[in-house]
C-alpha cells in the first residue's frame, strides 16, 4: 500500500454525509491528482471509480470502500444511467460519496449527466476539476496545445458519440477551417473515418499529427505521423487505447520538447522545428 501523500494546513472543505462529490484524477499519473482530490480521498466512504483512474490512488483511500464503475468502448459495461442512479443510492444510505473520474469530469467524462442526474434528486454535489488528458497528457508527450507560432485556437472533440460511432453532428469542414490544432479523444476505433473528414475539408495530407498512448503513464507511447498516413502507421504500430490524438503543427514541437527523452540524456531533435527562428526570450 502506498502512503497517503500529507495535505498542508488549509480551510480544507468537508465531505458531508449525503454529498457526493464529482473529482477528476487526472489523465494517469497519480501525482497530478489535484489537492482537493486528495481532500477528498481522505474523507470518503466510498469511492466509485472509473476505468481509467490509476489504481494506485485507491490506496491513498483505506477507509473507502472501492467500487468500480468503469465504461471501456467495445466493452461490457454499466449503463451510464445506471451509475448515476447508485450514486443516488449511495448518497441517499448516508455514505460520503467519491466520484472519481479519469482527467477531468466535465470533459468528455459524463460527469455533467452524473452531476445533473444527482441535482434533480435533490443530492448535494460538489465538482472538482482535474486535469484533462488533452491537455496534461499531451503535455507529457512533449506537445503543446497551444503555441504563438502556430495557433490562436484548439479545438477538441470526441471521436464517438453515444452510439460508439463518430459523431455525425460535428461539421468537420468547419472544425478543419477553423481551428489550426485539433485534439482529438477516444478517436482510434474511427480514425479512419475521421482522418478522411478532415482531408476532404482540405487539410493537407503532409500535416503533423501525434497519437499519445497511455499518457502520463508509465506504458505511455507516442506515434508521430502525418494525416495522410496516420491510418496506416497506426494499424503497423500495434498501439491500443485510450489514446489522445494531436492534429497540427504544435505537434512538431516534440522534437524539443519531449522532456523525458531529454531527462533520459537524449539531444533535441531540432531546437527550431517551426522554422521560425524565433529566440526563446523574445517578447
């Protein structure tokens, strides 16, 4: 068993009886669990978890009874209202209620259904934000979402809906022209489909993208290809799920910035990869 990390001196908030509260655990990694997850880990009765919550931050939980309440696509699962509806019960028996969720609740998480589900039963709820995978894992990798000499907007979206097929309310055409980064989760079962939306809308097929693999975590891999041929060198590499999928030009700066390779004693790839030869302290 890990030991729970020590929480400083603060006006910590309660875990009331009754209250659930709706946490995100961050893209894998334990250590970017944020402080009030922690707060709140401390404190709970039960904790129902999610299919891509490290495990390792359960044991910073002795006191908790553990229930997992993983959704996995292609796999058997609980049905989504069927979670919300427990949580309800939970809340209801008395219990202090942890909803730990994988990067952040409210992205791309059913964390919003969850909390809404909860509200018009009347049950108490507190949300704390974590850290989304588009954003930290990417970061892990090395791949800056955003970057002054690339772009002035990121656009993410998800590569299924509640059918499990690639959402058919997303105008493509749109999101190709309007946003010069584009980050894509759960998009590898259909980055078929999604790869071709965004050639036909006219993005060149020599554009940069990455596949990041288990980010954060220790069996973490990175694929760095381009639009034209992701499909392919995806269906080579033999990656799996869950995937964060980087479209654009910031993805370039990996050959920079991937800072475990440079902790591991590996040289940049290209200190200037955009060609700009804009100096680092430059205004």
């Amino acid at each position: 068993m890990t030991d729970s990390p020590t929480l400083p001196a603060f006006d910590w908030p309660v875990l009331e009886p009754g209250w659930v509260w709706l946490c995100g655990a961050g893209p894998g990694d334990p250590g970017l669990l944020t402080l009030h997850g922690l707060n709140a880990l401390r404190q709970a009765d039960v904790i129902v978890y999610d299919a891509l919550v490290e495990t390792a931050i359960l044991d910073w939980a002795p006191q908790a009874e553990a229930i997992y309440a993983g959704k996995r696509g292609g796999k058997p699962s609980a049905k989504q209202r069927d979670i919300s509806l427990h949580l309800v019960e939970l809340s209801r028996a008395g219990k202090r209620v942890l909803r730990l969720k994988g990067g952040d609740p409210f992205v791309f998480g059913r964390g919003g259904e969850e909390a809404q589900t909860l509200v018009q039963k009347g049950v108490p709820i507190r949300i704390i934000p974590g850290i989304s995978a588009g954003i930290g894992g990417l970061a892990y990798a090395g791949i800056p979402v955003t970057h002054r000499d690339v772009n002035q907007a990121v656009t993410f979206v998800t590569g299924h809906d509640q059918t499990g097929e690639t959402p058919t309310s997303l105008d493509w055409a749109a999101i190709s022209k309007g946003s010069q980064v584009i980050v894509i989760y759960m998009g590898m079962k259909h980055i078929e489909r999604i790869a071709g939306a965004l050639l036909d809308a006219g993005r060149p097929a020599a554009e940069p993208v990455a596949v990041v693999t288990s980010a954060t975590t220790k069996a973490q891999q990175v694929l760095e290809t381009t639009l034209g041929t992701v499909v392919e060198d995806l269906a080579q590499s033999g990656l799996e799920p869950p995937a964060i999928i980087c479209v654009g030009r910031s993805t370039l700066m990996r050959q920079v910035l991937d800072w475990q390779a440079l902790a591991a004693g590996e040289a940049p790839r290209d200190l200037d990869p955009l060609g700009r030869g804009r100096p680092a302290e430059s205004a």
